[in-house]
C-alpha cells in the first residue's frame, strides 16, 4: 500500500510480501522522482524502517536528480 503523507513529498509504502513491497516501492521512487523534478532543485530519499515498511520523500538533504536509500530501525 502506498499512502501520500505530505502532497506528494513523503509516501508510506507498506505490504504483506516482499513482491507487493517492492512494485509498491518502485512505484512510489517514480512519484517523488516527479515530484523532485517538478521542484527542480531536491533529490529523493528512500527509507527502511522495517522489514516491510518505507518512506520515499522529496528530500533537501539529496541532491537534485540523485536517490538515496538508508535505514532507520
């Protein structure tokens, strides 16, 4: 599941399998992709905060056309 927390700069991706994780993923790193080039100045940030639960958000701390990933938990 994919649930925007912030007008499309932070989205929440959780599911049941590792499959459904990873399309619900992918999908959510192409939204705040968007996002970020709209805004034309932030990179995207992907966040572990378990085994199967994310954040992807538009982040000023990632360079512009950059995407990270890091874990908190």
């Amino acid at each position: 599941m994919i649930t925007n927390a912030e007008n499309g700069r932070i989205y929440r991706v959780t599911g049941e399998s590792a499959h459904v994780v990873n399309e619900n993923l992918n999908a959510a790193v192409e939204l705040a992709q968007q996002d970020a080039i709209g805004e034309g100045k932030h990179g995207v940030l992907v966040t572990r905060h378990g085994h199967a639960s994310f954040t992807v958000a538009v982040s000023g701390d990632v360079p512009y056309g950059i995407t990270r990933e890091c874990e908190h938990w």
